[in-house]
C-alpha cells in the first residue's frame, strides 16, 4: 500500500505553548494511529507537520482533532 501524506500547519499565539512545541508534536502523535510517521519543523509560532499513513485520511483527521480537544494542546489550533 503507498502511503498518502497530510501536510497540516499549527500556531499558536501562546509563547509558553511555543517554547514547547516538540513536547506537544510528541502529544499529538500519541493520538495518531501507530502506523503514521511524522516530521515536523518549529518556527515561531508555527508547527508544520508533514503526516504519512498507510490508513485513510479521515482517521487520521478525526485523531488530529481530538489531540487538539486535548486540554494540554489548547493553545494550538490550524492555521
């Protein structure tokens, strides 16, 4: 099966929550399915996360959105 990416970008007006940011990539992974690889960059107030996965699109949308319904990943929303 090829692996389908999502580029999806995050920011954040918090700079308590920036100064965190790899801390909540690592959050946020917990709530994707175990077969997704992640890469991410961090600048500013901005998370750019680039999401492979095996498994289809909208399981990894609705983890994405429940990671951000986490209250430790409130700062963080889509941009």
């Amino acid at each position: 099966m090829t692996a389908r990416t999502l580029d999806i970008t995050l920011s954040t007006e918090d700079p308590d929550a920036a100064a965190r940011a790899a801390l909540s990539v690592a959050r946020l992974m917990a709530y994707l399915p175990a077969s997704c690889e992640v890469e991410y960059s961090v600048t500013d107030h901005r998370l750019a996360l680039t999401i492979s996965t095996p498994t289809d699109h909208p399981a990894v949308e609705q983890a994405l959105t429940r990671s951000l319904a986490d209250p430790a990943l409130g700062a963080w929303h889509r941009a």
